[in-house]
C-alpha cells in the first residue's frame, strides 16, 4: 500500500496522526525535490492542511516543481472554496498584488475583511493602512479607524502606535496630548510583552512590523513624554528606542528577516546628542559621532537589500553628513575618496547640497561630464548655490571667471538671505494673536469640505497679476531721492521687461499667499473679507516656517521640495528707512559682480545680470508703498514657470478667463490656537457659528480651532 492511500485512510480516522505521520514522510523525500512534491501535492488533495501551503509555496518558489503563480493562486482559491478560512488573507493578497490573477480591489478588500473578522490580526491591519490610500478604491476614514481600534482591542502594538498618533495630530479624533500618551504607554507595553529579546532566534510574528513594534512604541513614546515636558523621560525613552531598533536589525540580519526603513530612522535620535546648539559637532564626540553614522549607513544597507523604495529625506541627510564628516575631518582624518562615496549615495538619492559638493569635486578633477550630470541633479533637488554654477557654467565661463562669478552671486544670494531671515523675519511677539487671512463664504466651506484626508484646508498662492498694488515688486528697484543713483540700476539695463524674472531660459511667474497680523481689522474687512461679509481665519505660528532657507524659484527642474504644507512666511516692510538699509546692504553685495561684469563680454554680463536679478527675486516683493502700511501683511511667495504642472485654475463667475494659482498642503485648522472670525456683516451669525462648529468637529478640529465673532465697528 502506497504513502497516499495509508495517508488518505489514516486522515479518515484520526486526523492529527494523519498530519504527524505526513510530516515524518516528508522529513525523508528532502532529499528528493521533486518525489516530495509529488507527495505533498497528493496530500494536499486528500485535505492534509499544512500540505496546501506547502504546495503554494513549491508553485511560488519553483521548489520541485516548475515555478506556477496562476496555479498557487488556484490552489489558494480552492481552499478558500473547501472552507479553510485561514487561506482569506493569502487569497485577498493574491487580489491586491495581481499575484497568479487578475487585480482585483474589490475582490481584495472583500477577503481581506473576512480575514480580518475571523480574528487574523495583520487583516486589520493590512485595511486599516489600504482604507486611507485611493490605490485601493475609495478611501474611507472611518474604516481605516475602525479597523484600527478593532487591532487596539486585542491589544495588537501596531494598531496602538497608530491610535497614538492620531490622537497626536487630531487625525479623525480630537487633538489630545493626554490621549497620544495613554495609548503610547499601551504601545509600549504590548510590544514589550511580545519581544523576545536579542538572543531570540525569532521573533512572535515573520511580518516585518513584528521587529518595528518595540522600537517604534518606544519612539512614540518618547514624543508623547516630549509634548507633556518630561523632556529628561524622553531622552532616556529616545537611548531605550535606538537599542531596541539596534537588537531588532541584528536579529532580523541573523534571521534573514527584512525589515522596513523605520528601525535606521529611530537610529537618528541620538545624533542631535552629538552636536550643540549651533549644531555644530562637539569635538569631544566627533569620533562616535562619525562611528554612529556609519553604524546607520549600514542599517540603511540592510534594508536598502531588499526594500525598493526611496531612502527617506531624513537618512539620505545621515549619509550627506557622514560624507561631510570624511570631507572636513570630524570624527578622524579626511579622506576625499569616502567623501566623495557618501556624497556621491545621497546626491543620487535627491540630497541637493551632497549633488553640489560632489560636482564641483568632478569639476576639479576636470570630469565636465560629471560635474555636468551631478549638478543638474542638485538643481533639481532646487539647491540655490547649484543653481547659480549651472547657470554660470551655460554662459561658458570657466576657470578663474567661472570660479569669480559663481562666488559674487552666491554671495549675494546668502546676503538675500541674511537680509530676508532678519529683516522680514515673522517674530513670535508679531504673531501673539496669530496670522490671519482673509476670505470669503465659498472659499471657507470648500476648505471644510471632505475629510482631513483630503487635504482641503490649504491656502492658495495667487498671481501678482490680481493683487491691488500696481507698483508691485517695484519698490527696491525704483527708490531714490536727492538724486542718487539706486544701486540695483545697473542691473536692469538693456533688459526689456524689468518685472521679468528669467531662468535657464525660461520665464518665471510669481505667486503670493497673502496674510496679515491684524486679525479682526475694519479696513481689511473692507477690502479682502467681502466688505465684512467674509471670513478671517487665525493660524498660529507654528503652522508655518520662520525662517527657510529655500528661495522663491520653483522650475520644472525641481524634483524635491515643491510647494510645502509648511509655508515660508516673511514680512512685508512699508517705511523709507527700510528700503535705503536695504538698498545699502545690497549695495555692498553687488560690488563684487559689478567689477566682473566689466570683464567679461556684453552679451555674457547680460545674462549674469538676469542671474543676479532672479537672486533678487526673493526680496523685490518684500516691499511696499507706505500707504498699504496698515495692512500689516506678511507673505508667501514662490516663481514658476506658466507651464509648471502643479498650476491650477478655476474660472470667475460671468469671466471669459481662468484664473491661475497653486496650493499648499493641508495646513488650517489643525493647530492649537486656530480660530476662524466671523466677519461683522455675515448674515443670520448665529446659524452660521453652529455650521462652522459642526463642520469642525466633524473632522476632529473642534479643540484645535474656535469660532468667534468680529468685534471691529463696521459702519
């Protein structure tokens, strides 16, 4: 009698011997590949359980049989159909990946939930994560939160890190920082039940989540223990962090396993231990400084083996530095080769400033091609010191020129900055009633419109060609008095349209977000809150960056860093004093590139003066007449091309034209101390607070922002 039928009559009877005895069987064909298929395959038929995932796997892998993915699925599919509910998630993922079948969301998110509802764990979590991306058919908060809290209830630390972090950013829950760390505490002890430790040869579940729970808890941890002050409890959660992400790589490396980018990330919380305030390196630590970089560099290596995706903007940052640690000699000797090999990593990676260092590295080895691939990388990671040597290098300077050239007008681009990030700086004593900006009825529903998901509480930036001043961008460039000269004049010569701003070719269009620190004024009410029929809506500082280093140029060059949730706002200024300390400051900066000029051929300084003007940029909308001083405004400003993609249009009632303007990220409402003003001539007030608050509250924002009423004496 052969193995099948004693099998097939042994099952009959008693199937837990049936499953003993297959098991021995198979420990002696492992030798013999294709018998042990051939055995397994006949074994699953008669209903022997492990047996079924044995013959998926051989079909997946090729293991004794030739590689079959449409007949695993069918293999998987029928065991579905003979009632084996445990096969519901391998068949939901044969539907979402397109894995042996046709792709299938619907069909994905139907067995998906039935895995999910017959207890198995990672189902929910698989939903939870698939209900919030549109990938995977019409994304729905409220069951990415359900699904949540059903993995929260049977104690799962994935589903509590991510409750934890809701509760964090008000994401489909009320803002609360007592919550964020209720649920990290939870978090955190969950994952520390489960994990093995060190030693374990492995770990409670094979999903990669399974080596990220304990250091991640402990993460979350540690920012939920920030946000109450308990900084010391932090810092010592933050070590307790980066050992358990430390012990998990190297389990996961001795177990084969892979792991996600998260363990190198928490790895990064003890850099800033390294460095002082200033963010320099402190000498005493520069050695373990570079060591622990290189420890990173390695764990982004272990993942990077078998995980495609992108290397995160945060860890392509640890690599530049650990290039910069070999280039200027922290932590031990420089050495130009390493330099140039992290350098090198992270400009291919997107860092912009690495793309730069490590072009003018080739130029000097005389490589142009390469100087010529890597700068052009750090272009379009929109690095402005880039940026000016691609364009010097097109006018065909080189040598001493080029070198000349290149240093005057990145100089004068980090004088901009000073001047812009003093000067124009938004101070927290200018914002202690926050910043507003006016709007009207339409525009505030549609930005509470949808779910938080949907990113509908953004601000848009408009063209400068509907703005009221019409000397706008003209200010700087204009002044003068008792006859002097203004030092920006010879700049603009023989150039035909001085409102142009002009780069790599291309002309650029600018786009402003205008806001102000008088929240409730009546001459604003006037002119932007429709005659006081509109709305002012109050963020706080936080919302925004006080002092970016980015400049306004966005080209279709720029691959990084487009248009951020996190505007850059500056201050405009109105008095004349200001713009002659401006125009002195500049003056200055100029000189340099003014004696250049003189050496070089017309049609050369031409476009050295377009550069140079494009660097002004930054600056020339920064400053207004005297008579708009009331207005108090401060702005975000951004130039791109007319054909830039991320342009949007919607087109005036009764108007033949569109009307163009980009969009931020979602950014209002959200943060503590948001309020939204009701303007003093808004019709039946009382309705209309009591939509406003419920609108709020449905999208998790009624602690975050409040409603309130004008106080200004509109006559």
């Amino acid at each position: 009698m052969d193995e099948i039928t004693v099998l097939r009559a042994l099952h009959a009877r008693d199937p837990a011997k049936a499953k003993s005895a297959f098991e021995r069987t198979l420990s002696h064909l492992e030798s013999d590949r294709v018998r042990r298929f051939s055995f397994v395959r006949d074994a699953a038929v008669i209903g022997i359980y492990d047996a079924i995932h044995q013959v998926v796997t051989a079909y997946r892998e090729g293991d004794g049989v030739e590689p079959d993915r449409s007949k695993a699925f069918q293999w998987i599919d029928k065991a579905v159909r003979d009632g084996l509910d445990s096969f519901y998630f391998d068949l939901a993922s044969c539907y979402r990946d397109g894995d042996g079948t046709g792709r299938d969301i619907l069909k994905f998110r139907k067995y998906m939930t039935l895995a999910a509802e017959a207890g198995e764990t990672e189902a929910m979590f698989k939903l939870a994560i698939t209900y919030r991306d549109p990938e995977f058919g019409e994304p729905s908060v409220e069951q990415a939160i359900y699904w949540t809290n059903k993995m929260a209830a049977r104690g799962a630390p994935g589903a509590l890190i991510q409750l934890a972090k809701r509760y964090r950013d008000g994401d489909g829950v009320e803002k609360s920082d007592d919550q964020f760390l209720i649920y990290a505490q939870k978090a955190a002890a969950e994952s520390r039940k489960r994990w093995p430790g060190k030693g374990a040869s492995k770990v409670a579940s094979g999903a990669d989540w399974a080596y990220e729970d304990l250091p991640e808890s402990l993460a979350v941890l540690a920012d939920a223990q920030r946000r109450k002050g308990q900084t010391a409890a932090a810092r010592t959660l933050d070590r307790q962090a980066v050992q358990a992400a430390t012990d998990a790589l190297d389990v996961a490396k001795i177990n084969g396993a892979n792991v996600g980018q998260l363990l190198p990330e928490i790895l990064l919380r003890i850099l800033p231990l390294f460095k002082n305030k200033a963010g320099l390196v402190r000498p005493k630590g520069a050695t373990s400084y570079r060591a622990w970089l290189e420890r990173i560099y390695d764990a982004i290596k272990q993942v990077g083996a078998h995980d495609p995706t992108a290397i995160p903007s945060d860890l392509v940052e640890a690599i530049y530095e650990l290039g910069i640690a070999y280039l200027e000699g922290i932590g031990g000797v420089p050495d130009q080769r390493k330099a140039n090999k992290y350098l090198s990593e992270a400009a291919k990676a997107g860092h912009g400033r690495a793309a730069y260092l490590f072009a003018l590295s080739r130029l000097k080895a005389r490589d142009k091609a390469e100087f010529d691939r890597f700068i052009d990388m750090a272009s379009k990671a929109n690095d402005v010191d880039a940026m000016i040597a691609q364009q010097v290098a097109a006018i065909g300077l080189t040598g001493r020129r080029f070198d000349a050239a290149k240093d005057a007008l990145q100089e004068l681009r980090r004088n901009v900055l000073k001047i812009r990030n003093s000067k124009h700086r938004v101070g927290l004593a200018d914002v202690s009633h926050g910043i507003a900006h006016y709007t009207d009825g339409g525009a505030l529903s549609s930005m509470l419109s949808g779910t938080p998901s949907d990113g509908r509480n953004a601000v848009r930036l408009s063209s400068t060609v509907y703005v009221n001043d019409p000397t706008e961008g003209q200010r700087l460039r204009e002044f003068s008095e008792d006859g002097s000269t203004n030092p920006l004049a010879f700049l603009y010569k023989d150039v035909d349209d001085p409102d142009a701003l002009s780069w790599q070719g291309k002309d650029f269009h600018v786009f402003i977000a205008c806001f102000s620190l008088q929240c409730d004024s009546l001459n604003l009410w006037r002119f932007y809150g429709r005659n006081g029929t509109g709305f002012s809506i109050i963020s706080p500082m936080a919302v925004f960056d006080a002092e970016s280093g980015d400049g306004m140029l966005r080209g279709p060059w720029a691959k990084t860093r487009r248009t951020a949730a996190k505007l850059a706002l500056h201050m405009v200024l109105y008095d004349d004093e200001h713009v002659r300390q401006t125009l002195a400051e500049l003056s200055k900066a100029i000189k340099p590139l003014e004696k250049i000029l003189e050496g070089v051929p017309s049609e050369d300084a031409r476009r050295l003066r377009e550069v140079a003007i494009a660097v002004l940029g930054d600056l020339m909308y920064l400053y207004k007449d005297a008579q708009y001083a009331d207005e108090r405004e401060v702005r975000a400003i951004e130039a791109r091309t007319l054909g830039d993609p991320e342009i949007k249009t919607f087109q005036p009632g009764g108007k033949s034209y569109a009307r163009l303007y980009l969009e931020t990220g979602a950014l209002l409402f959200r943060e503590s101390g948001s309020k939204v003003i009701i303007g003093p001539k808004v019709d039946e007030a009382d309705s209309v607070e009591l939509d406003l608050r419920h609108r709020l509250a449905q999208n998790g924002w009624s602690a975050s922002c409040s409603v309130e009423r004008s106080e200004a004496k509109y006559r």
